[in-house]
C-alpha cells in the first residue's frame, strides 16, 4: 500500500504522520514544491518510527511526480491556507491551479489511484477534479465531512459533559462556515438523542459552533488548523487502504441523489477499497432539507467561478 500526500505543510505532515502510526501502509510519500522540505519532513517524521512503533517508509521529493508511481492514494493538501479572516472560497483562484496541475501529475503516474481532495474551497476543488480528470467517481473524494463531524463531536461533547466516546453526530452539506448542515436530529450519545439532554438553544449553539470551527482556528492560530484535519485524512485513507466499509461524510458528485446533480458535497458515504463503494440515503428533516439545498446552492455559486477548461 502506497500513499501519496502532496503538500509537506502542516496539514500535510500531520497526514503523513498519522497514517505512518497507524502502520497500515508500507510507504508514504511525502511531496512539495519547496526545495528540500518535504524531504526534511520525511526524515523528522521517519526519526520518530522506532520511538512511536511504525515501519511504514517515509519519503520525501520535491516536486519529481515519477516518485510517486503506482500510488494507491493519493491526498492532496497543497494551496495557501486560509489566514484570519478568510474564506475558504476566497482562496479558489490559486488553489484551482495548483489541484488541476497536481491531479493531472499525479494521475498520469498513477492511473489507477484514488483522489482525496482536501484544498480549498474543498467541495469546489473536488468538483474541478472530476471535470478535469478521467477518473470515475468513485475514485475521487472530497474531506471534509469527516473534519466537520469529528468538530461536531467535539462540541456535543463538550455541552452534554460527556466523554467523546459517548457520542456520535455527523455533519452533511457543504464545507463552508454557512454550508455546513450539522445533524442534530440524529445525533446520538449512546444511541440516545441527544435532543433528550440538551435545550434547543444549547443545540443550536453546537451546530453554529460547529460551523465556525475551522474560522475559530484560525483567528487563534493565525492560520489554518493541522492536527484535526491530518486525522480525518488519515482516517479516510486507513478506511480505503484497509477496505473497512466504514461509513464517513465526504464530498462525492451526486447525480441525483439528495436531489441534487452535477455538483460535489458532503454527504453519507461507505468507504472501501474501490473508494466510495456507495451513497448512502439518510432521512433529513424539513429543515435540514432547506439548509442543504441553500448549501448547494452556496457550493454551485463558487463552482461558477471555476474556469476548468474541459
């Protein structure tokens, strides 16, 4: 199993690492465009193997793509962060020329891979993979879902006092600070609603809470997280790598399903060694229903600004 991560930056790095812990990969390649710097990641990361237990090989390249040959994955996290203030659409005129360079690198050495899309604006960027690549779709994912429902969690937690292990909750819908679409009717701390221990206040404190996460990061660090975002790409990767059937939130393009068509965005899908091995249908509420369609259509607003010349 080989994986790819493209971008040696915070994010990136913290990809690289996790995955390698969680020792399911033989190697990961670690590429960027800076001279020597994802090399010098990749030999920090691979100092820790014998002290955190992994034997997973650790590569770094600067931008030489025939290293990256025959890749099973491949993750892109390269593009400018955002900085306090930003908008993850703010950041699509850089960011759609460097995914539509990468995806076209990595592909033509790697024919067979399977894109994960984590740049942003992500569900957009994931949209400009498919029209810009031959790739089935299937084989090309947006994370973000996974991010957002992992923040989600967090703060369930955090309000009900309870143990995060406790609690289960996904996050649907765009991955934007107005797109996200927080399942609160569904969320669960051992199977029990959560709507049973909190006020509806206290929810929907949660679910805005959850919707500026990424924007809360930010303003506190000065630039986008790394930690939470690494986990959920390792995640993702680990559920493919090891074809788990695990069910994640992930940018896919529906044709039809949500009611929704010609787009990419966040909804329920299983995960495995084909990718995404299917969608699933999770019943909404009303509401939940109107702020997923006010979702697509905030992602398609974005999409018009592409140019993806295909």
């Amino acid at each position: 199993m080989k994986v790819t991560v493209v971008g040696a930056g915070a994010v990136g790095a913290s990809c690289a690492e996790y995955i390698a812990i969680k020792d399911f990969a033989s190697e990961v390649v670690l590429l960027d465009i800076k001279e020597g710097y994802a090399e010098g990641k990749a030999m920090d990361l691979m100092q820790t193997a014998s002290l955190n237990g992994f034997d997973t090989k650790i590569t770094g390249i600067t931008n030489d793509y025939s290293k990256t040959a025959n890749s099973d994955i491949c993750v892109i996290t390269s593009g400018i962060p955002r900085k306090p203030g930003m908008t993850r659409e703010e950041l699509i005129g850089i960011n759609a020329g460097i995914v539509k360079s990468v995806s076209s690198s990595l592909i033509e050495h790697s024919p067979n891979t399977i894109l994960i899309v984590v740049s942003n604006p992500m569900d957009t960027m994931t949209y400009l993979a498919h029209k810009s690549t031959n790739l089935p779709k299937n084989r090309i994912i947006g994370m973000g879902g996974a991010l957002d429902s992992a923040r989600f969690k967090y703060r369930l937690a955090e309000a009900l006092g309870a143990p995060i292990s406790d609690v289960d909750g996904m996050v649907i819908g765009g991955h934007s600070d107005t797109g996200m679409v927080p399942l609160t009717s569904q969320a669960t701390r051992n199977s029990v609603r959560v709507s049973e221990f909190l006020s509806e206040d206290r929810l929907n404190q949660v679910k805005e809470d959850t919707k500026v996460g990424g924007a809360t990061l930010t303003k506190l660090l000065g630039t986008s997280a790394w930690y939470a975002p690494g986990a959920a790409v390792s995640a993702l990767v680990q559920a493919i790598a090891c074809d788990q059937k695990k069910m994640f939130p992930c940018s896919t393009f529906l044709e039809g399903e949500y009611g929704l068509s010609d787009i990419c965005i966040g909804v329920p899908v299983i995960l495995g060694r084909n990718g995404i091995e299917s969608i699933v249908d999770v019943p909404l509420s009303d509401a939940e229903k109107a702020h997923m369609q006010a979702s697509a259509e905030g992602v398609r607003k974005t999409n018009g600004l592409l140019e993806v010349g295909v």
